[in-house]
C-alpha cells in the first residue's frame, strides 16, 4: 500500500489519539483550510486520515460509536466549506493501482480512491494504458471523479468505467456499482443523488486501452495541436497539448483559491436555444444528444458584466468567468452570496437557472 506524497501528514501530534480498539489516529476540532481548494476557513468535528480498508473500517467503526456522520474528502477541489462540519471528515491516502483483467487490447484496472487524479493519468500513460489523456490535470482524487463524472475537452469519466467499488456508510458494507448503476450523465450521477452521502467509494475500476485511441473532437484541443504542428497526434501530444491548454486557461488554487468550474453549462431544449440565439446572436450553442443544447455559463456569466468584478474578499476570475476566486475571504458565505448574485442578474436578463457545480458543506439546515 503506498501512501500518495500528495497527501497530508500531520505536522504535529494529534490532540487527541484514539487508542484502544482504535488504531488509527483521529483529531478532534481541526481545520480544514489546508484541505480546500478555495483555502476557506472551517472546522471539522473530527479528521482523519486512512492508508487501507482495515483503516478506513476502524474510522467508519469510531464515527458510529460517536454517533458523527462520515464525510469523504479528496483533495477538497470540489467543495465550499461555509462553516463548520459536524461529522467525522475522512481522507483517503492510499495510491494502489493493479490490472485485473486483460482480453485483446482492453486492460482493466483497480485504482484505490485516494490516488490523485493527475497522477493517474501519468501512470496509465507511461504504462501504454489510453484513454484518459484529454483528462490530464483535473485536480482531486480517484474516488472523487465517479461523483460528478468528471469530465474536460470532449471525454467524461463514465467512458471508462466498468464498477465503483465501496462501502456503504451506515452499515459497513461492501458495495459495488456496474457503469450502468453509477447513473452517470453530464456533471452528474447516483452518488449525487439516490446515494447522495450514504456511500464512500474504496475503489474504481476502470477500462482502458492498449491501442492508442485519442479523442479529437473538442475543437479547442484541435486547434491547440494544430497550433504545435502536429500531424498525426499520438496520446502523448494530447497528454500535452491538453495540460498546456489547462495551465493557460485556468488559475491555479494555490495562487488564487477557487474550484474550477463554479456553475454547470446548462442544457436547454433546442427551441429556447433557437430563440435566445434570436435574441443574442453570439451565443454559442453546443448539441447534445436527445436534440438538447449546452450553453456556455461563462458567456452568460460574461454578458452580465460579472467577469473580472470583485466583492469583498472573492472574485471572478478576469481571465474566465466561470471561475470564482477567493482573493483573502475566510468565509465560504461570502462566496456563496457572490454566487447568489450572478445566479440573479443571470436568471433575470436571460431567465436561465445556473446551477452550482461544487458541494456546499457547513450551512445550517
Ligand atoms: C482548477 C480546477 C479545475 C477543475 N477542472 C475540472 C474539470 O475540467 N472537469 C471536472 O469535471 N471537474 C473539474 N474540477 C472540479 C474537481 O477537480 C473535480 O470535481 C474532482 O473530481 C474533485 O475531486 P476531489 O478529490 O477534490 O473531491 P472533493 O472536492 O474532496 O469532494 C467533492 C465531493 O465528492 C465527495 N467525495 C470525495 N471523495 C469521495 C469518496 N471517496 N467517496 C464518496 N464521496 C467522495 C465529497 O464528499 C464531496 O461531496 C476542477 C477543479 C479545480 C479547482
């Protein structure tokens, strides 16, 4: 079992260890601000940090006997902390990564849910495993990218999945998903909702290929290879040309906090987006299948004057509108306030509903 580097050590002796029966070590009352892509200030009840399943047994066991909830947290890239949690927050560290199973040209793979995404995508590649190249540098961890079916410059998660593999919080219980189960759809799946916090995914098991098979269609990774000549792109220019796209395109957290993608692109039907195409003709307009149309949240976010503004201490982003910044805010409300204001001028000049992207955690019922 190897522990990520990626992942977090105590830089001090936990306050409180919790021996006996209990060998792993959990802290009571510590923050989560190191743990939170946005650096907002919130406490956990009690934190924890598991290496393998008999680890993660002895947490779920503990947080049961003190009656806490459980609640899984990667690398905290898809989350607004607005207070403080009254659960027991686990993070997984283990990077395990085997084939279990093999036929032609199609190798499936187990990866243990604390293994960083990013790294994942350099193993496979290096392995001569394809498929997840246009996913390089999505930030978070393996058992984080079933719950929203991660996805970027044309390919979603739920193309490689063959099962979700975990336990099921109340009791303990092993559980496993087919793809089919997952429910998988844009931004979206079971875990978000049917499982929604009673399942913390163990594993993932994934299928790949031997062949080299890129995905080409997104038109901005086309022009990028376009851009660096290259002819016949092989996974590794992808692998390339998409983690440069990303460096470019995207603030990076731990120079400015934020958490990617704040709203999701909606999806209308194609006579409203006939209609609002009238009306603003520079709307970019994507099909999908079942006749449906995604529009870009960042051009509406855009068009009504939010882009590069600062309130307080948080921000949108000057270079992408989509992307919220905390410039120096402890307060994950203030945030959220922001994000309250640009789903109303948003849903008031062009009577679309923007919805958010990440989890929010700590606000009172
Ligand atoms: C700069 C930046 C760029 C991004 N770009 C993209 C992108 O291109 N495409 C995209 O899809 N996303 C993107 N994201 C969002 C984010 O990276 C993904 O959603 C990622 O999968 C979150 O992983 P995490 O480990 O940080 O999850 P966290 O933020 O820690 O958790 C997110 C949710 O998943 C739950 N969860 C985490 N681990 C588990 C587990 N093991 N079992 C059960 N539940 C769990 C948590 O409880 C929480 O509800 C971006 C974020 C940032 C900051």
């Amino acid at each position: 079992m190897k522990a990520s580097p990626g992942c977090w050590t105590w830089s001090r002796p936990p306050a409180r260890v919790c021996c006996g029966r209990y060998a792993v070590q959990i802290r009571r009352a510590e923050s989560l601000k190191p743990f939170n892509t946005l650096s907002l200030q919130a406490s956990a009840a009690a934190l924890v940090r598991v290496s393998n399943d008999q680890e993660l047994a002895q947490a779920m066991d503990w947080s049961r006997s003190q009656g806490l909830p459980v609640l899984p947290l990667g690398e905290g890239s898809n989350v607004v902390l607005a207070g403080d949690l009254d659960a027991l927050v686990v993070r997984q560290c283990n990077e395990d990564l085997k084939v279990v199973a093999e036929e032609n040209d199609r190798v499936t793979l187990r990866i243990s849910a604390g293994h960083d995404w990013h790294r994942l995508v350099m193993r496979t590649l290096e392995a001569g495993f394809y498929g997840l190249e246009n996913l390089a540098l999505i930030p978070g961890t393996v058992g984080a990218a079933p719950i929203q079916n991660i996805g970027a410059y044309g390919v979603e998660f739920e193309r490689f999945v063959v099962a979700v593999q975990g336990l099921e919080m109340r009791t303990g219980e092993h559980l496993m998903l087919t793809a089919a189960e997952c429910a998988f759809a844009y931004r979206d799946s079971v875990f978000k909702g049917e499982l929604r916090d009673r399942v913390i995914i163990t594993a993932v098991d994934i299928q790949l290929s031997r062949r080299p098979q890129s995905d080409l269609d997104y038109p901005a990774l086309r022009d990028e290879l376009a851009r660096r000549r290259v002819a016949n792109p092989q996974p590794e220019d992808v692998f390339a040309a998409v983690v440069d796209l990303r460096k470019r395109r995207l603030p990076d957290p731990d120079k400015e906090p934020n958490a990617g993608s704040f709203f999701k692109n909606p999806v209308i039907s194609a006579e409203r987006a006939q209609a609002m195409r009238t009306r603003w003709p520079g709307l970019p307009c994507f099909a999908q299948a079942g006749g449906r149309v995604k529009i870009p949240a960042a051009w509406l976010i855009e068009q009504a004057g939010w882009k590069g503004r600062r309130v307080g201490g948080v921000g949108v982003h000057p270079g992408h509108a989509l992307v919220l910044v905390n410039h120096g805010s402890d307060s994950g409300k203030e945030l959220l306030a922001l994000a309250a204001s640009i789903r109303e001028s948003v849903s008031r000049q062009f009577e679309v509903t923007l919805e958010m992207e990440p989890r929010v955690y700590g606000l009172q019922a």
